[in-house]
C-alpha cells in the first residue's frame, strides 16, 4: 500500500464574521492517488483546499505532509508550497508577469535556482502542457485554456509531489475540459500525487481513485468512486445528481437483472454489464483487432507517415497534450481524443485495428488497461508499441 503523503486531522475553519466552512474534516491521501473532492457551491471545497499548502491555517486540527505537521513560519511555508503545488479556479489570478516566460520562471527563481536551471525548468515545464514556443507571449492574449496550461505549468516548474487543482475544468469547453483532465492523467502517471475539488459528479466519477464527498463543511462520503456515489441518498443530499452509467447499473438492478458486482465506470465497463445482464456472449471478433502505439517522445517520427500509409482507414486516438499537438502539426486526422484506450478495446472487440498517438509516460497505461479488460473478460487484444 502506498505511504500517506498528506494527513488532515480535525480540522476547522471559520470565516470572520461568518460561518464555519470547515467543521471537524479528518482524511489522508496516499502516494500516487488521484483524489476528487466533490460537494455543491458552499459545501467548503476551496476553503479546504487553500489549508493543503498553508495559504489558510486552520483554526484548530492539524494537517500533516509526510508524516510531519504542517508549520506556518515563512520558512516551513516555502518549503511546504515547493512541494504542494496549487493550481486555482480562475488562471487571471494566478499569472502575474507581463510574459509566459516569466510566469513560468517566477517559482523556480524565488526558490534560488541558477539561470539555467530556471530556464531548464520553464523549458520542460512548457513542453509537458504543450506551450513549446509560447515564452514571449504575454498572458492576457492566450485563451482560457492556455492560460490554465500556462498556471500549471508555473507550478510544474517546481516539480512538487503533490498537485491540487481548485475546479481544474471551470471556465473551459467540452474539448478544453477533457484535454486538462488528460494532462492531468499523464502527470499523475509521472508520479504525481492529484487532488482535484469539483461540484461535477461525471467528470469526478471516472477519473478518481478515491472520492471524498462534502456538505456544508463536513465529510458525508469518503471510498472509491462507485461506493462514495453509489448511495442514492447521500448525493441528492448533496443536491448533486448519480453519475450516468451508475444509474443505468441500479435501474438494471431494480428490474432484476443479474449484474456483476464490479460497476461501471466507463462505456466498456457498461456493455459489460449489458452482457452480463441479458446473458450474452460478448461480440468479439473471432481475431481481435490491434492497437499499435506510437510514442510521439521518441526519435521515430520519420516512420508514422510509411505506417498511416499502409495501414488506410484504421481509427486514431491521441492520448495527453503532445500526442494531439503531433496530430495537429501532422495533419493526422483524430477519430477519438478522450477515452481513447477503450475506445480502441471497443473497435478490437469488433476485429478492428487502431493507433494511439501518446507519450512516453502513458504508453503502459494502454497496456495496463488492455490487461485489466482481459482478466475481466477474457478477451485479450493485443497492443504493439511501433518501433
């Protein structure tokens, strides 16, 4: 089991002259996990997220960042806000500097780096979020998107452990919205630690490994996503509503189907279920279609377009910020860009081959996802990384 990278204990909070948006919130959050605290409007999720990295201290409990209490010292607070990086809602508040170079590079300076590691960091910073050659640009120009990606990347540049990301989606597209969570994704498949707040059960419900849901201060549900929205009454006490594909489970249930214990999480999880349900032998294709990989990080650029050409028609994914930046600079047509893994294990199943454009820190996440499906349905499709 992972170790405990950050522990709340107690914890309260209330504002002057106003009422108590904290009320006694306990919790841990592991290594590697990515956490969504969900809740409607005032149900404390930014308060709560603002005491994560000591800009709000809290009136009594203590939190703990490995195993150690948080101590509230200019000193302890620098260190601290190093490690624990804060992304907030609204990016116009965030960016200060007349350039994205020098939003960017604010951190990495004020922690004392040389010349060129800050120019190192900015660098690499920039080109995770997909900004490469966006330095001179002053911020007030870019969309929102953009400026959510130029936010992030001033926190990247100071590599922390831990990411929390108030409302990480608010303000954007459907499309900006799936591309964020994405890159969210790909960092936590770095090793990032990621807490997300968000009053958006579907976007929460899929993404999370661990839901924690607040109202009016207090913690009403804290387990893994199909169990902390799984009780009916407890997310309308929220004023929030069941996640799609969890109602549809329940509706199944209450008509008297046989299901799986496992719920849905996805569009695959769910004809899963739908077979299980009507008693039907999943369709799969006598030889199950490939999905091939290509790393857009390696130094193999040279043989997609001889692969495009011999291989006419397959379907293509692009998974993170730089696999579809490829795309776009390619001219590579993109049939799916969100959800893409099972998108392709759903055209395999079919006989169906396809290619997903991804980085290098995602690639075993296509494989890991092909292996879960196939203890699950012992269907195996097979994933080939091109070389």
């Amino acid at each position: 089991m992972s170790s405990i990278i950050l522990e709340a204990r107690e914890i309260r909070y209330r504002y002057p002259r106003g009422m108590e948006a904290v009320r006694g919130i306990s919790f841990h959050i592991r290594k590697g996990e990515k956490i969504a605290l969900v809740g409607p409007n005032g149900a404390g999720k930014s308060t709560l997220m603002l005491m994560l990295n000591g800009m709000i201290r809290p009136d009594s409990g203590i939190i703990l960042f490995d195993n150690e209490p948080v101590s509230y010292d200019k000193d302890s607070l620098r260190k601290l806000r190093k490690r624990v990086g804060f992304v907030l809602q609204n990016p116009d508040r965030q960016i200060i500097a007349p350039t994205v170079y020098q939003d960017v590079a604010f951190g990495p300076v004020n922690l004392g780096y040389s010349e060129s590691e800050v120019k190192s960091a900015v660098r690499e910073a920039l080109r995770y979020v997909g900004l490469e050659g966006f330095e001179r640009r002053p911020p007030h120009l870019l969309s929102g998107g953009e400026k959510k990606r130029v936010a992030i990347a001033g926190v990247l540049a100071m590599d922390p452990d831990l990411l929390v990301f108030d409302e990480p989606t608010s303000g954007l597209d459907p499309s900006g919205s799936e591309d964020i969570m994405e890159l969210l994704d790909e960092l936590n498949h770095q090793g990032k630690t990621i807490i997300i707040s968000t009053h958006d059960i579907e976007l929460a419900y899929p993404w999370a490994d661990r839901a924690i849901l607040l109202l009016e201060g207090r913690i009403l549900q804290e387990a893994i996503p199909d169990v902390a929205f799984g009780r009916p009454e407890y997310v309308r006490q929220a004023h929030l509503s069941m996640p799609i594909l969890l109602d549809i489970y329940f509706e199944l249930e209450k008509r008297g189907y046989s299901l799986p214990e496992r719920k849905p999480r996805t569009v695959l999880d769910m004809l899963q279920v739908i077979d299980v349900a009507f008693k039907k032998t999943p369709c799969c294709h006598a030889s199950p279609g490939t999905i091939s990989v290509f790393d857009v990080d390696s130094s193999l650029h040279d043989s997609l377009p001889g692969w495009l050409a011999s291989h006419p028609g397959v379907s293509i994914g692009a998974m993170g910020t730089r696999a579809k930046q490829h795309a776009a600079d390619n001219h590579i047509v993109l049939d799916f860009t969100y959800g893409v893994i099972d998108k392709c294990i759903l055209r395999a199943i079919i006989g169906e081959s396809s290619l997903i454009l991804t980085s290098t820190g995602m690639v075993r996440r296509v494989e890991h996802r092909a292996l879960e499906f196939a203890t699950v349905s012992g269907i195996s499709v097979p994933v080939r990384l091109m070389d």
